[in-house]
C-alpha cells in the first residue's frame, strides 16, 4: 500500500490559519429578497375561491397585484 507523499500531492494549499482567514462561509439557495413576501391565512367565500382558482395558474399573484392596487389608490 502506498503512502501519502506531500511532494506529489502539492496541488492543494496548506489549510494553516492564513488559509482560514482568508475563507468566506458559502450561501446556498436563493438570495434574501429585500421584501419578501409573507404568507397569511384568510378565509374566504368558497364561491369566491372557486372563481379565482378557475381564472387560472397565477391566481394568488394576481389577487396580491389587485390588492396592492388598491392599496396604494387608498381603496382598502
């Protein structure tokens, strides 16, 4: 069985404390947004939710877009 020999193996840097200080954690994932959005629980008229759902995939995107309309129009 061979031995490990530093003088063939040499492509790799020493891990000494210089190295280390030089290291940054990694971040995995998305970026943080600067306003994420907040998940809440409502209650609606099953009616309601039924018309909604049936208007197609992006329906809550669409309800959040007409909720902040109103919002800044001072509707709600």
């Amino acid at each position: 069985m061979a031995t490990f020999d530093p003088e063939i193996h040499d492509d790799n840097p020493p891990l000494d404390a210089a190295f280390m200080a030089g290291m940054k954690p990694s971040r995995r994932g998305r970026p943080k947004l600067d306003a994420p959005k907040v998940e809440v629980k409502i209650r609606l008229d099953a009616k309601t939710v039924e018309h909604l759902r049936d208007s197609g995939p992006g329906w809550q995107t669409r309800v959040n877009a007409l909720l902040g309309k109103m919002v800044e129009a001072g509707q709600i």
